[in-house]
C-alpha cells in the first residue's frame, strides 16, 4: 500500500493544531471504533479491513511534499507542521481479527496513543472498516442463503472505483465466495477466478450454435454458454445442447455447463435441468445470476430451482447499505490512571459506552454455540464458573450462565507503534471466518428477523456509564465571559 498519511480530514489537522498550541502532544488518550446498527437489518456484521489498518500505520509519516502542501494551503504554524514532518505512530492498537462475527456497540478496534497521533488516524480506519465490513457481511449473508452452492463475485463494473472492487472481490472470498470474476483482484491476492461469455459474443455473430461454437474452440477448459439472449428455452439451451453433441462430445471436451442471466429464474433452471438431463448431460452445471441477493438466492432455493451455483455483483461489491461505524473518545490518561469519558446524546443509542474495556465471548462448553458477550472496564477479572449478563437497556433483565468458555476478542496489532500481529493469509482468514460463523446460532443467521444477540455490560461498567451519565446531566453549565 501506498503512503496514504494525508488519508484524513481537515478538522483533524485542525484540531491537532489546537492540542499541539495547548502543549498536550504527549496526552495519552483512548479510542473506540464500534458500529451502532447491523447493516442490512441483519443479526451480525463481519469484521474486514484490519490488514488495510495494518498496511496504512506502517507507513505512516508525512513527507516533505504532503508539508509543502500544508503550508501553502493552510496555516498551520511552523513549529506545528515541524512536528507533523518527524510525527510517526507510537501508540497502541487493539482490534477483533478479521472474519469475526461482531455486533453493535462492542469495541472492533481501541486506539491507546497520543492525542494528535490518535486523531490523525482516524479518517482512514474508519474509511478501511467501514467499507471492509460491508463488502464481508453483504458477501457472508449471500454465501449463507447460497445453502452450500458456489458464490462468484461478479462485481467489479458495479464498484465503487477501481481500488474498491478489488478490495470488494478480496473481502467476498474471505466470506466465502469460490471465485472472481475480477482479474485484478485475483493477480494480486491469488484469488481463484471464474468467466463465461457476454451477451454481445452472440450477438455480435447473431448466431448462438455458431457463437457457442466458436467460444468452445477457443476455450475448451471453459464451456460454460450463455443461453438466455434471445430465448432460453427454445434457442439457448437447444443450441448449447447441439454444440456439445457436435464438438466437445466428439473431442472429448467436458460441457461443463450453462448461465443463466435473465427471465424467471426458478422456471427456467428446473425446465433447463430437464432438457439437459434428457440430452444425457445431468453433468453440466446451472449457473444463475442477475442482481441476486441473499433474499432472491433464498427465494429461488426455496422455490425448488435448479442450481449448481450463482453469480452475484453489485450485490457484493456496492452494497445498499453502510456498515456507520463511528471512532469516539472513551477514556483520557491522567498521571498513568485511566479516566473514562463519555459522550451524551437525547439519542439513547448515540450515548457511547466509556472508559477502556475489553469485550468477551462467552461459549456453552457442550454445543459451541456463543452465549453472548460483554464488555467490561480493561482491570476486570472474568470469572470462569458463573457469569451474570446483565441487559444495559434493562438491568433487571439478567440470565446466569454456567459451564462456559470465555474468550477476549480483540488481540494486540500495534504495542509502541511496532507491529506485533502477523496477518493471517486471506486462505487463513477464509477458514477462520468459516469456523467462527459455526459459533452462531442459526436464529441470528436469518436474513430476515434475525434474533437480537446478546452484548451486555458488566455490572461495573453499567454503574460507571450511569454514574456519568448522570453527573453529565447535572454538571452546572458555566457563564463564559467574552
């Protein structure tokens, strides 16, 4: 990755201007990344974008070009923009691996660092979690729906820009798709990757049995025919049938298949199924697409269609929806103490959870399934025979568990601005997205009217949050003079 420093907003230079002027550049402050909604109206999110976050802090550093840009377009002092000119990273970054299952309102990554280098940063790890995030959890709800059949990732014409779709095509594997359809994805992160033909091939010869023919010549590997440009049933299906007596049967050539991109989909694969079976190919594939999502691909499974896989773009890579993850303070060093802070809003939900915490997993030890988690102030000790999840919207809604395993989320990534996380190969990231969806009970799974997972504060937390909630709203407003 490129030197992406200057990644950021103005009123972070802005606001890193005023701190460096107030001599707090070696305050030491807390950062939380979280998202307050599940995109898509769903159970869960999955995390994307750490490796991005990886790769940026690493080359982190101003160069002489991005200053000249400051002090020409800025104003900025000079003993300000000196100090961004020598500023790297130094601080401390906490954050849940990709490929986890998470939630609203628990910590994804915590920033410990000084306050500017704290500030600065956060444009980009927003911007690389958030979009990360969605193309993960668009891709996990639609392999999910899928019931085990192949998802490609046809979206790249449909991204959000050229970085983007390759990004999109990374995160869909590491979801769970099979391929890609994005070249330039695939050649730089190894992917594997799947093509047919377009519509204009045909087109183009105004021929389907001359255009299937000419394209099984050229790609023997590959025979996999577009049926659907004039008539599906009466021409396409007919003339892949006929190609494939003529020429790949004759040569020995597998017909691996047809797509279908149009029409009714769900009658069009069972009627296809049946003349393929009856031509005595029950080996080639069905392959459907155009604009699936997770609802149409559970409607057609459930509609009885017959397919082997699907293809799926914008859907993935430019989903309708965002992931609205925020980056709040919670918590200022004062003489090596942590003191927490808080945000208060009239909006309940936009009242964050302060102080550094640590999140837990807590798993029943018979099935796996995961329990719930919790977020608890950084010094807690959790217990391992019995736990208390306490409701933070209703304390009095409490459930005890037993017989649990209890796991911390996030894992150490950057320890005094050095990194000290390997990032796990996007194979490796692939399976352990895999495993940890197991965890999940199949009711938060639904596409449609998940069942709301449980994220609780401890009891300490909860009396904290509280505590300053209420001192926040009986803090006597002061008179300035001007």
């Amino acid at each position: 990755m490129a030197n992406m420093t200057m990644l950021t907003d103005n009123y972070e230079f802005t606001m890193g201007q005023t701190y460096f002027d107030q001599g707090e550049i070696n305050k030491k402050v807390y950062f939380d990344v979280f998202y307050r909604k599940n995109p898509f109206k769903g159970g869960y999110a999955i995390t994307g974008g750490l490796d991005r976050i990886v790769e940026y802090i690493k080359n982190f550093k101003f160069t002489d070009k991005n200053i000249e840009f400051l002090r020409k377009k800025c104003t900025f002092s000079e003993e300000y923009l000196n100090y961004l000119k020598n500023l790297k990273f130094t601080g401390d970054i906490y954050a849940i691996p990709d490929g986890t299952v998470v939630f609203p309102n628990e910590p994804i990554i915590t920033v410990r660092a000084n306050i500017i280098e704290a500030q600065l940063i956060e444009t980009a790890l927003l911007l690389y979690f958030n979009s990360s995030t969605l193309y993960t959890t668009a891709a996990k709800r639609i392999v999910d729906a899928a019931e085990n059949r192949p998802v490609m990732e046809f979206g790249a014409r449909r991204g959000r820009g050229d970085e983007a779709c390759v990004e999109a095509a990374k995160y869909a594997y590491i979801a769970g798709c099979a391929a890609t359809s994005n070249m330039k994805s695939a050649e730089k992160y190894d992917l594997p990757f799947f093509g047919t033909m377009a519509h204009s091939l045909i087109s183009d010869v105004g021929d389907e049995y001359t255009a299937f023919l000419n394209y099984a010549k050229s790609n023997p590997n590959n025979c996999v025919f577009l049926v659907d440009t004039y008539n599906t049933l009466k021409s396409g299906i007919p003339n892949a049938i006929k190609v494939a007596n003529d020429y790949l049967k004759p040569n020995n050539i597998p017909f691996k298949g047809i797509r279908i991109d149009s029409g009714d989909l769900a009658y069009l694969s069972k009627e296809a199924r049946k003349m393929l079976d009856e031509a005595g190919y029950p080996d080639a594939k069905i392959c459907l697409s155009n604009g699936l999502n997770e609802h149409t691909i559970k409607s057609l499974i459930e509609q009885g269609a017959c397919v082997d896989s699907f293809g799926v773009g914008d859907n993935i890579a430019a989903p309708n929806d965002i992931v609205g993850g925020v980056y709040k303070l919670v918590g200022v060093e004062e003489d090596g103490v942590v003191k927490p802070r808080i945000k208060v809003s009239d909006t309940k939900e936009k009242t964050i959870n302060p102080h550094y915490k640590k999140v837990y997993r807590f798993y029943d030890k018979d099935t796996g399934y995961a329990l719930g988690d919790v977020l608890a102030v950084h010094d807690e000790i959790i217990p391992t025979d019995k736990y208390v999840l306490v409701n933070p919207n209703d304390e009095f809604k409490t459930t005890t568990i037993t017989n649990y395993n209890v796991r911390q989320l996030q894992v150490p990534i950057f320890i005094n601005g050095e990194l000290v996380y390997k990032v796990p190969t996007i194979e490796e990231r692939k399976k352990y997205c895999e495993e940890e969806f197991k965890t999940i009970y199949p009711e938060i799974q639904r596409s449609l009217n998940p069942h709301e997972y449980y994220v609780d504060l401890s009891i300490k937390l909860l009396k904290l949050k509280k505590e300053l909630i209420l001192n926040s709203v009986n803090k006597p407003k002061r008179r300035i003079k001007v």
